[in-house]
C-alpha cells in the first residue's frame, strides 16, 4: 500500500521534506525520499500534530464533522484545523500566542507564549523548580497528574496554571474560527479532567455566549496512539482515496 509519517516539526507535505524539526534538530530533511527508497514503498509525510486531526477524523472524536480544532498538547504545543472536511495543511504557531505577561520566557526567544506555561515541558519544569527546592527529587508530568488527580494541592496549582491559559488560548481560536469542537490531545490530555476543568472554565470565561454555547471542549479518546491513528490515516487519505495527490 504505502507508508504513512506523521513527524514534529514544520513539514512540507507536498514533497515530504521536514523543513526543520527543533526535536532532531533536522533542517531540509527528505524524510519522504529517505524512507521510500529504503522500504520501496510510496510514502507520505505530515507534522504530527496535522496527521493526529487526521486520525481523530478518521477514528476519534472529530468523525462526521465538517469542523474542528484539534490540539496536540505533548512536550510542546501544536494544533491543526479541521475545516470544511478537510485538515487545513498550511504550518501554524498555535504554541506561540501571547497568553500571559508574566515575562516567562520560551525557547523560540520571545516571553509569554502559551508553549512556555502549558506544555508537558513547562508543566515538568514548574513542578521541578519546586519540589528540588525542598525535596531534591524530579517528576515527569505524568507522575504529577497523578498527584493532582489524588488531591495533591500544589500539583493541582501547576494543572490548574497550564489549563488556564491553554484555556485562554482556545477561546481565541473559538472566537475566531467557532470550530463547534475543539479536542485536546497528546501526552499532556491523559491528565483528563485534571487539565480539561480549568481549560473549560478559562474557555467559558473569554468565548462570547454565541460561540461557547456551540462549542464542546472535550479530551482526545485515542490517548497515545493518536500519532498511529494520524499516520495510519495518512496513509488510507493519500493511497486509497486520494491517490490522485501522489507524486514521484
Ligand atoms: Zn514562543
């Protein structure tokens, strides 16, 4: 049949190149070209974030709709539109919205970014700076999900933090786009209501009653095999229904 990629970073599609990937710090990668020349396969590649939308299309919460928002909230934050049936396919910096003045600074050199307060590693990062001060050990963000869902007070501050302005940022987009649904994936959502109570009511807070009124904030139901899913359902897009988009 063909392979299908869903990889982090900015992706052309068209000729599957990454263009530039901080996480393998890859520039002009011909991931496609690499990859189809060792299994002699077509392949097709997309950013993971665009291939888990596609997924959630195809198997998860975003079945049957025309419209959506999907984000991908894991080590960083990422996100894709569904729109008019389709995962719109232009590069997007949903992570670096302005969400707070706090002058927390973020790797991409400008402060106040919603990837520097509501990401698995800002999350990680706030939680370490404060337990090594009394305790001297170090938690993943999973773990501490764990503590804020068993009624970890601190733990449920950090949560409550990340939330907020993940929150503060969804109700932009909503106010923009009225996706009607908007689903919260990645490694982060496995937090569950534990991330989607405080996301909700920061949302409810800065949507007009219009837009809130027709939009479900929900979790992702895949979990970790949403980026399987994505690239499973890349590859029925482009060589089952799509085969017209190949090239090469
Ligand atoms: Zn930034």
């Amino acid at each position: 049949l063909g392979v299908g990629v869903s990889a982090a970073g900015i992706v052309e599609s068209s000729s599957g190149t990454v263009r530039f990937s901080p996480d393998f710090n890859w520039k002009h990668v011909p991931l496609g070209e690499l990859i189809g020349n060792a299994v002699d396969l077509s392949v097709v590649v997309d950013n993971c974030t665009r291939a888990m939308a596609l997924g959630e299309q195809w198997f998860g919460n975003a079945r049957g709709l025309r419209n959506a928002f999907y984000v991908n909230v894991g080590y960083g934050v990422g996100s894709a539109v569904i729109f008019n049936n389709q995962v719109y396919d232009n590069h997007s910096e949903f992570g670096h919205l302005f969400v707070t003045r706090s002058g927390v600074k973020c790797y991409c050199g400008k402060t106040g970014c919603l990837e520097a307060v509501s990401s698995g590693h800002a999350i990680e990062r706030r939680a370490n700076q404060a337990l090594k001060q009394r305790r001297g050990e170090r938690i993943t963000a999973r773990e501490l999900a764990q503590r804020a869902s068993s009624g970890d007070r601190e733990a449920r501050a950090i949560f409550d933090a990340a939330g907020k302005y993940l929150g503060r940022a969804i109700a932009m987009v909503a106010n923009l786009l009225n996706p009607g649904r908007i689903i919260i994936g990645g490694g982060v959502s496995l937090a569950g209501s534990t991330l989607l109570d405080p996301v909700r009511s920061e949302f409810e807070m800065h949507t007009m009653d219009v837009i809130r009124a027709g939009t479900v904030v929900e979790t992702s139901a895949l979990g970790m095999n949403a980026a399987l899913f994505g690239a499973v359902s890349l590859a029925l897009n482009c060589f089952v229904f799509h085969p017209e988009h190949l090239h090469g």
